[in-house]
C-alpha cells in the first residue's frame, strides 16, 4: 500500500495518472466528434446513432459516464496538484523571461483545462441534463419509433449565437490542449525518443486541428445555416 | 628536514607488495575511531575519501566549489593511462614505468612511478565498475587511442570529457559514502591553515565561503589533494580559483615543496587576446594526431591569409626539426618550439603569439566528415572563442601553462616532511619528474586516492593512538586567530587596487622569467621585483565588501598573497635548478640546436625548500634520485 | 562596445533582492561574457563598490559553475552553451541585457548571482552512484558493453549538472538533471543491479527537494548546454513505471 502511495504522491506517478486520464479522455473525445458529425448525414442517422447508445443497458451507460466522470476528476485533480506545486517551485520569478522553444499551447494547458472544465460543464447541462434550454419535447420518428430528436436539440441548441460562440472558443481551446497533450502523453509513459517526438509532435497538432474542425463544424454549420431545422 | 623516501625493499617489481604486507593495518573495529580530513574533492581527494569512508574511517572533505563534483579534475579531455595492453601493441607495465621515468626527464623516483604503472590497470577496471562510460569498440571491448606521443595505443577516454566522467566516478562513490554518513561533505569551505599538535598534523582552519566563518576542524591525519598551482601566471588552462594556497599554507607550517619550478607549458591552447583575458582554452592535443603545425617561413607572411602562402613558404617546424616524432613531439618540446619560431619575429595572429596547426590535409584526406566526427566539439568550441571557422582556417594556438609537476614532498607512502600530512594528486610532486606525459595525471590522481592512500594511511595510523584533539584546543584556538587577523589584514586595507591587477601582473613577470625558458638573469630580475609587488599588495589593496558574507575579491586576494610569495621560490628554485630538464628549460644549457641538456652529476636530484619565516631565504635539502632499473640517457625524439 | 546592464542585486537570502544598472563602456568583442563581468567588477571596485559576485572556475564550459540568466534564458543566447564561453561577439553595442540568477526554490539566493545548488548533489546521493567497493572490480573487458550503449549511457553521462534545466523549466522541474544520472547508469550493464532502487529513490529526493513536475515543455534540452536530450526523460518515466510496479507486485 505504502508503494503504491508513493507511486501516486510522487511527480511522476500524477504524470501517469494524467496521461492515462487523459488517453481516455482523447479518444472519447475522437469518439464523440465522429458521432457528432454525423448530424451532416441528416437526422435520420443521428438520431439513429443516439437511439442506439441511448438504449444501451442502464449499468453500461452508467458505468461508462462514472468512468468518465472520474478520469475528468482525476486528471483535473492531478492537474491541479502539479500547478500547485509547480507555482511553488519558483517563488520568486524572473524580471525577465524568453521562450526557447516553449509552445503556447505547452504553457497554457492549465488554463485551456480549466476553460474546458467549465465547458464541460456547461455542455453537460445543455445537452445531457438539458436542464439550460429545455429540450423534453423534441420527438423524432426512428421507423415508426418516437425517439429523442437529437438533430433539432443540436440545431436549436447552437441557433442561440453566444452558445455557438462558447462551443466554438471551447474546441478551440481544446484543439490547444491536444496539441501538447497527445504528444505530451506518451513522454510521460515513456514511450516517445528523439526520433518519434516531431512526428508525434505533428500528430498531436494533426489530432487538435481534427477534432476542432469536426466538432466546430456543427455550430458554424448550424449559424450559416446550412443544416436545416426539420 | 628528513627526507626518508622510504622506499621498500626488494626488486622494483615486488616492492609494492613487499610494502603493503609489511606495513600495518588498522583493525576493523578501530577504524570508526579514526577521523581523517581530506581537503579537496578532485580525482585524487574524491577517491580517497570515498575510498576511505568505505573502508569505515570518519571523514570530513572540503572543497571550495559549491560541489565536489565541480574540481579541476573535470576539465581534462584528452584521457588516462594504462598499461592493459588490450590493443596487443607491446605495452607493458614496464613500458609504462619506462616512458614515465623518460619522459620526465630522469627526475622522479623509480619506486613511485613503477607502482603507478602497475596499479594504472587496477584505475581502468575501478572506473569500468563505477559505471565511467569510456569509448568502446563495435564488439563492446574498452578502446584506446595513442596520445601525447606515445608510441602505444593506452589511452582510455570517455569523448572529450575524460576528466569529468572520472571525477564523476570518483564522486559517485563519494555520493554513495555521504549519503552512507561515512563522509561529511563540505563546499564551498577554503583550508586556510594547517593545524599541528605535537609536531604532527592534527586538523585545518577553514573558511567558510558562504557566511565567512572561521572554523576549525581536527582529525587524526590530513590528507590534501588540492590540485596544481599553474595560475600563479594568472593565464592557464586551470581554472579561475586553482590555488596554492593549501599548499603554501602547509608549507609554512613545515611541509617542504619539492621542484616548485618544474611547471608544463601546454601547446596546443588558444591564442590570447587581450587584457581583459582570464583564461587560456585548452585544444585537445589528440589534434596534433592529424594536424601539422607551421608558421610562415618569412616574416614578411605573418600576416597574410594563410591559405594564400603556398606550402614552400610555410616552416613546418616540428616535423623539420623532429623528423621520427614531428607534431607529435613532446609537450615541453613542441611548446618550446612554437615559442621559438615568435621569438624569430613570424607568429600569427593579432598579438604574434601564435602558430597554425593545420588540418586542411587532413580533411582533404579523410572528408570533412571524418574530421567532423573526430573533433567537430573542438572545431565548434574553437569558433565560439575565436569567432573563426576552422574548417576554412587554420587554427591559431600557442602554449599556456598547465600543469605544475612540482609540489609538497613526500615520501613512498604519500606523506609529507610533516608526520600525519599526506598529499595526493597534483598538489605532490611524486612522479611526473621534470615533465609529465599526457594523460598520466589522471592515473596518478586516481591511483593516489583509490590504491595507495587507503594502505599507506593506515600505516601511520596504527601508530597513533585514535581519537582527534579538541578542535578547542590552543594549537587550534591560536591558528584561527592566525588566520582571522590575517583576513582583517587583507580586508582593512583599504588601497586601490584589485587583487585581480596585481595578480595580472605577477601573472606577466612568471610569464616572462619563469615559463618556458629561463635565463639567471631573468630569474635574478624576478626575484627583485616579484617584492616589490608583494609590498605593493599588502599597501595598497583594495577589498570592498565584509568578511562575514560571500565575498569573492577577499578569496582571490587570499589566493593572490599566496602566489606572491610562492612565485618567489618557484623562481629561486628555478635558479637554483642550473640545468635544463624536462619542462624546466635554462637558456644556458642547451645544445646548439636549441635541445635541453641535463647536468645528472649535480641534479639527480629532487630540490626540497624548507620554510624559513616571513621575509627569510628558504633552505634547499636535497633527496637524490637513484637509479638501479634504468640508466638516464639523452632524451631525444629526433 | 558600449552597453546597459540590469543586474540582479541580492545580499543574502533574507533581504529581497532588485534590477541594479550599470553602463559598461568599452567592452572588447573578443571578450567572454564573464570577462565582460570581470572588466565591470574591477570598474567597481576602483570606486570602492561591492562588485557583482556570479559563480564561476572552468570557465571552459566543463565545471557547470557558472549560472546566470541573460535576458531570461539561463547561459544566454547561445544554444548548446555556457555563459562562460558566451562571447560579446553575439550581442550588439547599445544593446539592455539583464542578469538574473537562477531562480528556482530549490536553488535559494547565496548573494547577487550566486545561488546554492545543492539539491542536485542531494538527488546525486540517494542513488547516483554503482555500489562498487574500491578494489573489488573486474577486469574492464570482463564486461562487454556493445558501442551504442556506451554511447548512449556517455551522451547522458556529459550533463554537467549546472542547473539551467531547471533554471529555465517553467516549473522549476529537475527531470532532465535526474533523468541524465539516472540513464547514464540505469543504461549501463553494470548499473542493472541497482536500477529500480536508483530510480525511486532519486525521483522521491527530487521531489522531496521542492523541485516542479516536468510538463514535457522542452525548454530544458533547448538551454542545456550539453543537448541532453528529453529521451532520458522519457526513460526514466519509463524506468520508474517499471521500478514501481515491480515493487508493487513483489512486495513480501
Ligand atoms: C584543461 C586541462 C586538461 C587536462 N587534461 C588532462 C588529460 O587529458 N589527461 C590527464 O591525465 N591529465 C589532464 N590534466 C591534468 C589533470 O586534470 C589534473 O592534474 C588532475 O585532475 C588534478 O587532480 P587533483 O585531484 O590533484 O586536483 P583538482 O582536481 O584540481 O582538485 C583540487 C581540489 O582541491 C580543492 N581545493 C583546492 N584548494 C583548496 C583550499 N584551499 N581549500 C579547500 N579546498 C581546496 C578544490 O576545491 C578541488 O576540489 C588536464 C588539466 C587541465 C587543466
Ligand atoms: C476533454 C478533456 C481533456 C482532454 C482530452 C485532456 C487531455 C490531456 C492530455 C492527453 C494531456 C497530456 C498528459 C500528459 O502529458 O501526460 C493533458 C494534460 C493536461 N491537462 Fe488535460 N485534458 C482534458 C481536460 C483537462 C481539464 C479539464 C484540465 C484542467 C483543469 C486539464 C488540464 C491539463 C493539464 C494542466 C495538463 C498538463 C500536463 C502536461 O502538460 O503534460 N485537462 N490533457
Ligand atoms: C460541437 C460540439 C459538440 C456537440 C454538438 C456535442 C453534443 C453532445 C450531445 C448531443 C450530447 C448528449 C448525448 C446524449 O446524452 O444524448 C453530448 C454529451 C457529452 N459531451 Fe458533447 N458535444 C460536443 C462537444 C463536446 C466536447 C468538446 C466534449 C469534451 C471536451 C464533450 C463532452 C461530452 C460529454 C462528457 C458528454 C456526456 C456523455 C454522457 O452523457 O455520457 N462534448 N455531447
Ligand atoms: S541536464 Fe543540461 S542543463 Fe541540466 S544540469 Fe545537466 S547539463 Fe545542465
Ligand atoms: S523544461 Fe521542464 S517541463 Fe519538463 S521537459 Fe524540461 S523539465
Ligand atoms: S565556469 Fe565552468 S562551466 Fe562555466
């Protein structure tokens, strides 16, 4: 136990823990973007899409958001502790300071987290809980099935611009955090050398560019006008 | 003054192990009783405390770098000796033994060099064990390189940092023995004084560099290892805080100093500047291996753009006047040529201190890629210091001092004229002789520290009986005070000069009468004015700042005042010494080409100074050197 | 060539310290930047000034003494080196150039731009050295380490332990400085015995020193001015999983 504590209390243990955390949390994400997208294949599919994971046995549904839940919790907490520390570090700071080869995105991703947790937030009480606008009444035909319309609740959703605009400013900050995370990540398992750093480098930015466009794609989408309400 | 050597018996191959079975050891259970003190922490002090400690004697280290891992030691490049004879190439101890005692001109002591020889493959397998990362071959053996002329491939080497990655060895297992509570380290602590109790040494006065605290420390021996005294010319390859100080100050206190004046010119270093120099860079010699050295043959030349004077107009000196041996020529020899050939009025660069060495050839003949591989570090720190580039150019060099053969004296047990006063390292004088070959200060630091002190100590401490003095006591009460008034001497003074000018110039005259060739009449000059400068430092010093705080002109000046009167006997020794030998070239003595020439009926011999009060004319005892394995001959790499 | 210094003033750990400026005149090209420092000391001190005190002794780039921040890099401007071979060459007459210690806390304010690294020393003690008792070794061929591992354990053996990793770490994390020691070692066959053991316990005093965590930022490579690479980063990342599960599952 005493090891394990120690594991876990050390700078390197919270590292794991962030990488891991956040491993779930980059293909959750690359998940949900592609499912999202697939509002551009018109209601009948995404709907569709939702009806199925939403009548996934309760116990699933349940365990899968617990999971999450808790690896956000995690990897906040973990983010927390090492910013803490990290500002403890260095007391007194320099007159002075110039970058080397420090990327924005490296230096902010406390503040591009704590947006996103924010965020997160938010989202869950628009889409998930809909308790900000209320959706309850959005019904779709799935087959002769009245199923939640997801596509409508989007569309409404993201028709208040200042919503569209939080989303949009949200995966972009995302797209940053990703951008030093997925590469971060595997330094801090141990898995990245001199040879994989730039590609992975260039995959990690690839990966934050990818998942901005999908999911901003929506919104934009959405205020130009170009998916229609039913 | 007893100048025993102590040489053990028997033929020179067993008197090592003749010793270490007859000297006596000290039991297990009574080596916690014995503290010892180890001033300096560099290859020769990190290796014996370590050694020590775990051998379970208490010991304390100082050093005054902020850490143990930061002495002098960690500068050397080139590599270390020994004679493995892994490359099959005819190397043998004796070998070893022989090019040492030779290339020293026949002035060190048979007895001390053999064993270095013979311990040197003990220091490889030591240092493989700790984890040294020397250089090996595709097949995962160990490699060597030939270096310094030598005609055998024994040199081991870690890249260019064969100095650190040793040091770094040595102070691991110093880690390992702090951590284990057998050592207490502490840096940034200066030995100001030597403290005896009964005629023996009992314990040191230091400084502490943080706070200006003077303390003082007792134990039941005290070794030093504090390293070389070359910047007493002020520009060396050594670094900036190299002093004699421990050195000096034990002298006083009646340890004598044997060949003060035996000091190496490196050279293969980079040009000065200007004034406001304080350092001279070292370039690998490993770069005479594929360099030729020139300067232009006419005067005229100098200062043309080297690439524009055609091979017939270029006096590639070395290889004219040393055909078998050519850039490869010895230390003190290529050093003395190079400054020949200024002398004649036709060295290069802005100051005409200087001559080429040339890798353009060798780039034409290997690729630059080979040469890049090689040496491109130096290649790199060259245009960082001089701005040029050196793969279109050829270097610039010019010899510097750099190692300092002399030192306190001991016997074959490492122990100085004062009972319980080891040294090791480069602060004795032991077996380098006249000149010292590359790569062989590294074995004798490392074989001092690992492989003898931990036998030849106990030797003397299963003589007394266990258990330091009070470090309240009056030897030690009165030697702090000693040094105290001495510090507010230094500090009050109040003048106007820095001890830094004062040192720039003592730097010039050594440079000048007591570096690379040395005339009576130089040295008399030296030894007139070197006075005046001393009484010119002690009246008009300036030291702004307190004593009870970091104060880094207040160390330097303590270094200074040292030099100054250390300088004074280097120089007398110099004198005294009228002969040429090795690295100690006196004009008067030399062939008409220019070649050292010995007098071995009169200097077979170490020069022993014994201190004789402030103000007072040092006594010369002599300890001749006896050759029963080889006969001393002309040195010559014609 | 003339120039205006910003010079961090400190006496002592208690007392804050401050920005000085001083105009330096006349300054040689050819000069280092520490000579730089030498020629305005002695200006100094032929007013009866305190002069700067900055930690230096090689002054050939080997010892890892000297330690200062120019402009809010530590060693200055030039990759792949130390602020005692930094020549005025690089920087330009009329140029502002401010002088900073290192800051970190584990690296407290001595005086001036002297800072006490001991910490380093401390991580070096908890486990950077092979228990290989003097005189107990094997012949040096007796291990066969092929090429490329010695190359290896020697590219991260040639840290001098100056600190700039920290200095310049936007967390004032010691990774790279531990991870070098503990990869120069950890790489090595003679080293094997003792690897887990080395890497908990020089993590767990690098941590216990006050030192930051390592956000993978990379700044440190980038200042180092040995170029120790952020792959010994990754590997003691790596050993050190490995050490703690191995601890984990055999735990008696
Ligand atoms: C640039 C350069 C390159 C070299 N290259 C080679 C090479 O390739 N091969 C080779 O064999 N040799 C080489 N040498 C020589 C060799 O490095 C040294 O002779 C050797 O390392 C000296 O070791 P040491 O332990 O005696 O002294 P040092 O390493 O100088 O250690 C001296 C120690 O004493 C301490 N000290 C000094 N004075 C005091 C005091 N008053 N109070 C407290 N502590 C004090 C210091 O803090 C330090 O810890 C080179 C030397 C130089 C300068
Ligand atoms: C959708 C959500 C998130 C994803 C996909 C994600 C992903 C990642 C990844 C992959 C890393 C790299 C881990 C490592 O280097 O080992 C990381 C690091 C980090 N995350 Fe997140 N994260 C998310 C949310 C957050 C939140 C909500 C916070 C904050 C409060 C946060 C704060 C941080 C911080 C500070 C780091 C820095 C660690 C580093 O630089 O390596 N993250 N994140
Ligand atoms: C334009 C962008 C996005 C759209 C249109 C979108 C849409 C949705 C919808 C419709 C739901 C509800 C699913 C349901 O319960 O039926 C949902 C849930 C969720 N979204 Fe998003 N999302 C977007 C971006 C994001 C981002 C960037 C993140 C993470 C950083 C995220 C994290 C979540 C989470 C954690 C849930 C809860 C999952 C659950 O209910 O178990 N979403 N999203
Ligand atoms: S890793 Fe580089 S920057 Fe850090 S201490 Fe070592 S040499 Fe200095
Ligand atoms: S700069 Fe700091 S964040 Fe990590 S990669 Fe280097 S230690
Ligand atoms: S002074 Fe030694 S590295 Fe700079």
């Amino acid at each position: 136990m005493s090891t394990l504590l120690q594991l876990l209390g050390s700078s390197l243990g919270k590292k794991y823990l962030m990488a891991i955390t956040g491993l779930v949390l980059v293909l959750f994400v690359l998940g949900h973007m592609l499912g999202n997208v697939q509002i551009f294949l018109g209601p009948e599919v995404i709907n569709a899409y939702a009806h199925k994971l939403q009548s996934l046995p309760a116990g699933v549904i349940w365990g899968v958001r617990l999971f999450l839940l808790l690896c956000v919790f995690i990897h906040v907490w973990m983010a927390v502790l090492v910013t803490v520390e990290n500002r403890r570090a260095r007391p007194e700071n320099y007159s002075v300071k110039d970058n080397v080869q420090n990327t924005y995105a490296a230096r902010t991703m406390m503040v591009t987290g704590l947006i996103l947790l924010a965020f997160i937030i938010f989202h869950i009480l628009h889409y998930t809980a809909r308790v900000i606008y209320d959706y309850s009444d959005m019904h779709y035909d799935l087959h002769g099935e009245s199923v939640h319309d997801v596509y409508s609740m989007m569309i409404q959703g993201f028709s208040h611009w200042w919503v569209s605009i939080f989303y949009i400013i949200s995966v972009w900050l995302l797209c940053m955090h990703l951008s030093h995370g997925v590469s971060s990540m595997f330094q801090s398992v141990g898995l990245r050398n001199e040879k994989w750093r730039g590609i992975l480098d260039k995959v990690a930015v690839a990966y934050g560019w990818v998942v901005f466009l999908g999911f901003a794609s929506i919104p934009i989408a959405v205020l130009a006008g170009l998916i229609k309400p039913l | 003054m007893n100048l025993d050597a102590k040489i053990p018996d028997g033929p020179l191959a067993d008197k090592w192990d003749n010793h270490k079975f007859s000297i006596r050891l000290v039991n297990p259970a009574n080596k916690r009783k014995y503290h010892i003190i180890v001033v300096g922490s560099g290859l020769a002090g990190g290796s014996a405390a370590a050694t020590l400690g775990e051998l379970g004697f208490n010991i304390k280290c100082f050093c005054y770098q902020d850490s143990p891992r930061r002495a002098h030691s960690i500068a050397a490049q080139g590599g270390i000796n020994a004679a493995k004879n892994y490359q099959n190439d005819g190397d043998s101890i004796y070998r070893l033994f022989y090019d040492t005692i030779k290339g020293g001109d026949f002035r060190s002591r048979e007895a001390n060099v053999y064993r270095l020889a013979q311990l040197s493959g003990n220091i490889i397998d030591q240092c493989v064990a700790q984890g040294v990362p020397f250089a090996r071959e595709y097949g995962g053996l160990l490699a060597n390189r030939s270096f310094g002329g030598a005609q055998v491939s024994r040199t081991f080497y870690a890249r260019g940092q064969t100095g650190q990655q040793l040091l770094l060895g040595a102070y691991s297992a110093l880690s390992r023995q702090i951590a284990a509570g057998q050592v207490e380290m502490y840096n940034r602590h200066e030995m100001l004084d030597l403290v005896l109790v009964d005629g023996h040494a009992k314990g040191i006065i230091t400084r502490n560099l943080v706070n200006g605290a003077i303390e003082a420390w007792s134990a039941d021996a005290v070794i030093l290892a504090t390293g070389g005294y070359s910047t007493v010319f002020y520009l060396s390859t050594n670094a900036a805080a190299c002093n004699v100080t421990a050195v000096w100050r034990a002298h006083k206190r009646g340890a004598g100093i044997a060949n003060p004046c035996y000091t190496q010119i490196h050279p293969t270093c980079i040009p000065q500047e200007g004034d406001h120099q304080a350092k001279l860079t070292l370039m690998s010699e490993s770069l005479r291996n594929d360099g030729r050295v020139w300067v232009p043959a006419n005067q005229a030349d100098r200062s043309k753009n080297p690439g524009d004077i055609p091979k017939e107009d270029r006096d590639y000196f070395l290889e004219r006047k040393y055909p078998s041996f050519g850039n490869l020529a010895p230390r003190d020899i290529s050093s003395r040529s190079a400054k020949e050939a200024c002398d004649e009025g036709r060295g290069v660069g802005s100051t005409g201190r200087g001559v080429y060495l040339d890798l353009a050839e060798a780039i034409e003949r290997l690729g630059r890629s080979t040469i890049e591989e090689r040496y491109g570090n130096l290649f790199e720190m060259y245009e960082r210091i001089t701005g040029e580039n050196a793969y279109e150019r050829p270097m610039r060099i010019y010899p510097a001092p750099h190692y300092t053969m002399g030192g306190i004296w001991v016997d074959y047990n490492l122990m100085s004229t004062i009972p319980g006063c080891f040294v090791l390292g480069e602060a004795n004088f032991s077996d380098h002789g006249a000149n010292r070959l590359g790569a062989s200060a590294l074995m004798q630091g490392l074989c001092d520290g690992y492989f003898v002190i931990p036998y030849t100590i106990a030797d003397y401490l299963a003589e007394v009986e266990p258990g330091a003095p009070d470090p309240q006591g009056s030897a030690f009460r009165e030697a702090e005070d000693v040094v105290r008034d001495y510090t507010q001497r230094l500090i009050g003074m109040g003048g106007k000069r820095s001890a830094r000018s004062i040192h720039i110039e003592l730097g010039k005259i050594m440079w000048e009468y007591c570096g690379m060739s040395r005339t009576d009449e130089g040295l008399n000059k030296a030894l007139e004015i070197i006075p005046q400068l001393r009484r010119e430092f002690w009246e008009n010093l300036c030291i702004p700042g307190r004593d009870s705080e970091l104060n880094a002109e207040l160390e330097r000046a303590g270094r200074v005042a040292d030099f100054l009167e250390f300088a004074e006997l280097m120089c007398r020794d110099a004198l005294d010494r009228n002969e040429s030998c090795g690295a100690h070239f006196r004009e008067e003595h030399q062939t008409q080409d220019g070649e050292a020439v010995r007098d071995d009926d009169n200097f077979t011999n170490v020069s022993v100074w014994e201190y004789k009060g402030d103000e007072q004319s040092p006594v010369k005892h002599i300890e001749s050197l006896i050759f029963e394995e080889v006969k001393p001959s002309v040195r010559s790499y014609k | 060539m003339n120039l205006l210094l910003k010079i961090w003033r400190q006496s002592g750990l208690q007392t804050p310290g401050r920005l000085v400026d001083y105009q330096i005149e006349e300054v040689p090209e050819e000069s280092s930047f520490l000579e730089m420092l030498d020629l305005l000391n002695e200006q100094l001190i032929s007013s009866g000034e305190e002069p700067v005190a900055f930690d230096h002794d090689c002054r050939e780039g080997i010892c890892g003494t000297c330690s200062l921040t120019i402009d809010g890099i530590p060693h200055g401007p030039e990759r792949m080196t130390t602020v005692c071979q930094l020549h005025m060459r690089k920087f330009n007459d009329g140029d502002t150039i401010t002088i900073e210690p290192f800051r970190s806390k584990s690296f407290p304010v001595i005086k001036d731009l002297v800072v006490d690294r001991s910490a380093l020393d401390a991580i070096m003690q908890a486990g950077g050295f092979i228990s290989a008792r003097t005189g107990g070794a094997s012949d040096g061929n007796a291990i066969l380490i092929a090429k490329e591992t010695a190359d290896r354990a020697m590219d991260a053996a040639s840290c001098i332990g100056c600190g700039a990793c920290v200095a310049v770490c936007p967390n004032a994390s010691a990774m790279l400085f531990t991870a070098a020691k503990v990869s120069h070692l950890n790489s090595l066959p003679q080293g094997k015995p003792e690897k887990d053991r080395r890497s908990l316990a020089m993590v767990k005093t690098m941590d216990d020193s006050g030192f930051g965590n390592c956000t993978n930022t990379g700044e440190c490579q980038a200042v180092c001015p040995k170029d120790i690479s952020l792959d010994f980063i990754a590997q003691l990342n790596r050993d050190y999983a490995r050490a703690s599960f191995s601890n984990l599952l055999n735990k008696k």
